[in-house]
C-alpha cells in the first residue's frame, strides 16, 4: 500500500503526468485552489488520499507496482 504523499511528491507526479495544476483538479474532481493546497506545506496544506495519488503515479507512470496499459496494446503483445 502506498502511504500519504507529501505536498512536494504529490506536484512531482502531476508534473511528470504532464497535468498544470488545473487539469489535475479537474481529473480528480476538486477545485484549482483544493489542488493548490495538496501541493503546498504549511498550515493550509491539505493532503492527497493515497488512493488517489495512487492513481496519479499510475497516470504519472511511476506506480512502483503497477503500469496503465491502453486498450489492446496486450493483444498486441501477444501476437
């Protein structure tokens, strides 16, 4: 399982997912000032869910685990 990103881990995966700031809220559902306070330290820091960051290392293609595969690129591998 993946633990709670810190802020800083959290801009480092959106970056390499190539997301600005107001794509990844609206992927994930918040509000551009909501994502801006996931990647900032402090007092108005609001942290990422595991989940979700999870998925964004998967959209970031850096998941330690697992890797998002598009629609038919398996077959492809098997013929």
């Amino acid at each position: 399982m993946i633990d709670k990103p810190t802020p800083e881990e959290v801009k480092n995966a959106r970056i390499k997912a190539g997301f600005t700031q107001q794509e990844a809220a609206d992927r994930f559902g918040f509000t551009l000032s909501a994502w801006q306070a996931k990647e900032t330290t402090g007092k108005t820091s609001r942290g990422l869910a595991a989940g979700t960051y999870e998925m964004l290392l998967l959209l970031a293609d850096e998941h330690p685990v697992y890797q998002l595969v598009k629609r038919g690129e398996i077959l492809k591998e098997r013929d």
